[in-house]
C-alpha cells in the first residue's frame, strides 16, 4: 500500500503528459517535423541550465521562465521556416538547433562541475520525485492548452495536415504556426522540468507512430496512442522502482519495447480484424 502511494504522484503525472504529448504527437508527425520536440525541449533546457549558472533553482520560477523566454525564441523561429517554402529544410533547421542547444548546454555546465548532476537529469528526468504540488500546476498548464487547442482545433488540423488548402481559404499559416510552437513551448517547458529532454520526446513522438500503424484517422490514433502511453507509464513506473533503476530511462526504454511489439503484431491484428 506503501508503494502505490508513492507512485501515485508520478503515475498521475505520467497521464498528463500522455494526454496532451500524445495529441501534440499527432500534429507532429503529420506535419513531418518530428525532432521539433526534441529540440524545443532541448532549448527549454538550456534555458534552465543558464537560469542555474546564475544561481536560480533549477526548479524555481526563474529557472522556468527563462527557460521558457529560450522556448519562445525556438517557437518564433521555427514558424518562420515553412518547409515547402524556405530553401532549407525545415527539419535540417530543427536539427542544427537540437545540436547547437546541446553543446551549448554542455558548454554551459562545464563552468560549474557541482551541476553536472543537472545535466543529467535534463536528459533522463527523475519523474519519481515529482510532487503533488508540480502535478497540479502541469495539469492547470496543460488543460489551458488542450482547451486554447480544441477551440482552435479545425485550424490547427488543417495547417497539420493540408497547409496549402489552409493558405488557400485566407488562414495566415505562420502565424497559427507561431501559436502552435508557442504553444507547444508552454507544454515542453513544463513537460522538460518533470521528466527530461529524453522521456518528453518518447511520449510525444511513440504513442502517435504506434497509433499510425494501426489507424488512419485522428479519432482512434488518439485512443491508440493515450492507451499506450497510460500502460506504458504505469509499468515503467513499476519497473523502476521494483528494479531500482532510473524512471526516466526505464519509462523510454518501456516505451521502445511496446513499440517493437506493436509493429510485430501488426499484420497478426489487421489479419484478425478483417476475418470478423
């Protein structure tokens, strides 16, 4: 009883991010930008990396909004480059800032050898300890996201998944682009915080490519994708502590295994569905 106590609070944090990643996953993929999130988490971590150089909390209020002042700036450049337009691709821009970020954050925690701890635990997370009181706060972030989403949601899935009948019906493509990175810098800011760079872009990009095996539309890639990633939360959760190894890794790792699982059954199941 002691224990799923304490793997409440992370089992429920897990959900959360689940539940918002996985519809963000979906705008992702279809918009063919897949390290976006990778390297926007990278940049909110670079943002709290430079917050913790000048001595804030890596968990503080400053550490956050620096972190995502740094997000803002990835969202604005990245929905200035269109990939059908610009003459580099989008992708390879997201790319270089991923390294670029990177470096930069190593560079960064190399001036301070007592925070190379917080390096690590950008990329890995330590979901595990995360409170009640950061639960609460990432479930109020993300429902105003998933809200501002619905309401705008025929546009947003309508730049995601024809952009040219977008700009076509008069709808200003970068600018609703720069609302759904800005957007979306809000989610991993937060997301970036509890779980690290790593576990963020499992749970953005795994649930939406496991879903795209087995539907096309975006109803039942939701189902697919928020099942998975609540299963695969809650034994990864498990594992880790029974294993003693760290959440985050032990979560991704979760995640890579269910996903070669799910594309090996894949013929087995549509087999199976088309007998009935």
């Amino acid at each position: 009883m002691d224990t799923l106590t304490f793997l409440l609070a992370p089992f429920i944090a897990s959900l959360i991010l689940t539940g918002i990643h996985a519809y963000l996953g979906v705008h992702v993929v279809e918009r063919g930008v897949v390290f976006v999130d990778l390297a926007l988490a990278q940049i909110a971590a670079l943002g709290t990396t430079v917050a913790v150089l000048y001595g804030s909390d890596p968990h503080g209020k400053a550490s956050y909004w620096v972190s995502l002042a740094f997000t803002f700036l990835g969202a604005a450049i990245f929905s200035i480059i269109k990939a059908h337009r610009a003459r580099i691709p989008q992708e390879a821009v997201i790319g270089i800032s991923y390294a670029v970020a990177s470096a930069a954050a190593i560079l960064a925690m190399s001036k301070s050898i007592a925070q190379t701890e917080h390096l690590k635990e950008m990329l890995v997370g330590n979901i595990l300890t995360v409170s009640w009181a950061e639960v609460r706060t990432t479930a109020l972030i993300y429902g105003l996201i998933g809200l501002f989403h619905y309401i705008f949601r025929k546009k947003f899935l309508l730049i995601s998944l024809d952009p040219r009948n977008a700009e076509e019906q008069g709808i200003s493509v970068r600018f609703w682009d720069f609302l759904f990175y800005a957007s979306f810098g809000f989610v991993v800011t937060s997301s970036v915080a509890i779980a690290g760079v790593l576990l963020v872009f499992c749970y953005l990009i795994v649930p939406s490519v496991a879903a795209m095996l087995y539907a096309e539309r975006i109803g039942p890639r939701l189902a697919i994708g928020w099942t998975m990633g609540t299963l695969v939360s809650g034994a990864g959760v498990y594992l880790s502590l029974q294993i003693d190894l760290p959440t985050g890794a032990t979560i991704v790792c979760t995640f890579g295994i269910a996903l070669i699982i799910m594309a090996a059954c894949r013929g087995f199941v549509k087999r199976a569905l088309t007998s009935f």
